[in-house]
C-alpha cells in the first residue's frame, strides 16, 4: 500500500542515498522548483547523498551546466548519473556497431565529444566511433527529435523505415517519451524508439527503467560513499520509468504525483487524492512505497 506524505523530511532519516529525477521532481526545464531544491539540501546536512538520476541523454557534465542555468545549485546534489552517461557506455561498447548514424538535437552533440573521466578512461581503450549518414551506418544513436518544439515522431516514418528496413539497433539514450516544458509537452527519444519497434525495429535502452543507468548510479555512488551496501530511495515523477525502475532495482520509491501525471489524482496537485492514487496505480500493477504531491 502506498503511503502518501506532505514532505521528504517525515522518511528521509530511512535512507543513505537518494536517486531523484530532474525534469517535473527538480525543475520544469525553465526553472527550478524552490521547495525542492530545500528539500535536497537538507536531506543532504543530515548526511545523506543526492544523486540526481535523469534521463537526459547527454553527459553528466553538460546536464550540470543545464541545472546551473535554471538555479538548481551545487550544495543540492553530489552526483549526476545521466541516460547518456549510461548510453555512451553501451555506444562505445559497440552495441549498435562504430559506424553510427545519429537522430538527434544540436544541443546533444556532446554526447559524441564529452565524457565523464571514467567513460573517458573506457573510451581511450576502444576502437573510435565514427558517425556516417544513415545509408553507411551500422546502427542509429537516437538522442532525441532535432527541433523537439516543433517536430513529433510521425516526420521520422521515412528514415525508421529505412534503418528498420537495412536492419539497423537503435541505441535509445532517453527511454522517456514525453516531458513537460512549462506548459508545452515535448516527445524524447523514447518516442522515437517506440516507433521504430512498433516497425519491427530493435531498440536498445539505457535509462531508467532499464539496468544500466542504475548500475552506474551505484558504481559512482560506491566510489563516493563506500561500500554499495546503502539504503536508497529512488525518488520521480514518471510511473514507468521512476517507480518501474526502482521496483525492478528493489528499491523503495516516492512517487512525484504533481508532474508527469498531475490531473489524474484530484484537482489540487499538491495534495493527491488517495482514492483517485491507489487505484490508478493498482491499473498499472505498480505500488509505489511512497507518493507526493510535489517534492519538497
């Protein structure tokens, strides 16, 4: 049964760590949300670790000069494990081969230029990566749509055709398939990735839900704290990337309901209604240990 608290602090003595979302739990994508970012900072005075674990198809470093941008600060984490961290890991594994072509914006060109120093240490003992147009390509690295304010998954029919049809592994760097900016909903990569498998296509995932953005999470939280033998709660607003993710990792969960999903519990967001929650999530045999309105 799902236990619905006001705020962080009535559990937060419970865990050593958390892994909280970024975008619709920390900030909208246009700034960042007050509450939250005191919350996170006093979980941490009481000695806990924040690790802010997104779904951000780029690297860890270029997703803290986002949040810096839009007034997340420093004190408010310790770690950024990120969907890109994760995928270039399997990119440079060669999971969808060397030859790649890339779906994606101009802003996550660093996915192919800047990487976190232990991925950087990887990446020196491996063979380069060299993208190509899609005829030449091995597989697809998909980070996104290129003009995500403008664009939805259906003006990339003829090129998942295409790639389905040479037979080409999608990498997936962000399994999300919607995000709220502001008011404005915007697809992600993983609606892309959801096309291209309704195709007959393959998809490989990296984020969250999947296992390897939390493996990751754990190695960089170990290296920081000691031993991975530490309590966490696994903290976000998407049902089935945030709570399916840290069930399938057996971790306790805060489900943020004001996000992602915010008009189905009642109409203050702040406070869901427990007879709407409850059977909402039963639907979707996913339980929760913990919900909230907002993160704060």
């Amino acid at each position: 049964m799902t236990e619905i608290i006001a705020r962080l602090a009535e559990i937060g003595t419970r865990y050593d760590a958390v892994f909280c979302d970024l975008w619709g739990c920390l900030h909208n994508g246009k700034a960042a949300y007050p509450e939250a970012v005191a919350a996170l900072q006093a979980f941490r005075a009481k000695g806990g670790a924040v690790v802010l674990l997104t779904n951000a198809p780029r690297p860890n470093a270029s997703v803290a000069r986002q949040i810096d941008a839009l007034g997340v600060p420093r004190d408010a984490w310790d770690l950024i494990v990120s969907s890109g961290d994760a995928a270039q890991m399997g990119m440079l594994s060669g999971a969808v081969g060397r030859r790649v072509h890339h779906i994606g914006a101009v802003k996550d060109e660093v996915f192919f230029t800047e990487f976190a120093d232990d991925l950087a240490a990887y990446a020196a003992t491996q063979p380069p990566i060299t993208r190509v147009p899609l005829a030449e390509a091995e597989g697809v690295v998909c980070t996104g749509l290129a003009n995500d304010l403008t664009e939805i998954p259906n003006d990339y029919r003829a090129q998942l055709l295409l790639a389905k049809t040479m037979g080409l592994p999608m990498l997936c760097a962000n399994p999300d398939i919607v995000v709220d900016l502001g008011d404005k909903r915007l697809y992600c990569a993983g609606a892309l990735a959801e096309a291209y498998e309704a195709m007959g296509g393959e998809a490989l995932y990296f984020g969250k839900p999947h296992p390897p953005i939390y493996d990751l999470a754990r190695r960089r939280l170990a290296a920081l704290t000691g031993p991975d033998d530490a309590q966490i709660l696994c903290i976000g607003d998407g049902i089935g990337t945030d709570v399916q993710g840290g069930v399938s990792e057996g971790l306790d969960t805060l489900f943020v309901t004001g996000g992602l999903a915010a008009d189905q519990f009642g109409p203050d967001a702040a406070n869901p209604d427990a007879a709407l929650l409850l059977p909402w999530l039963e639907a979707r045999e996913l339980s929760a240990t913990f919900a909230i309105g907002f993160l704060r």
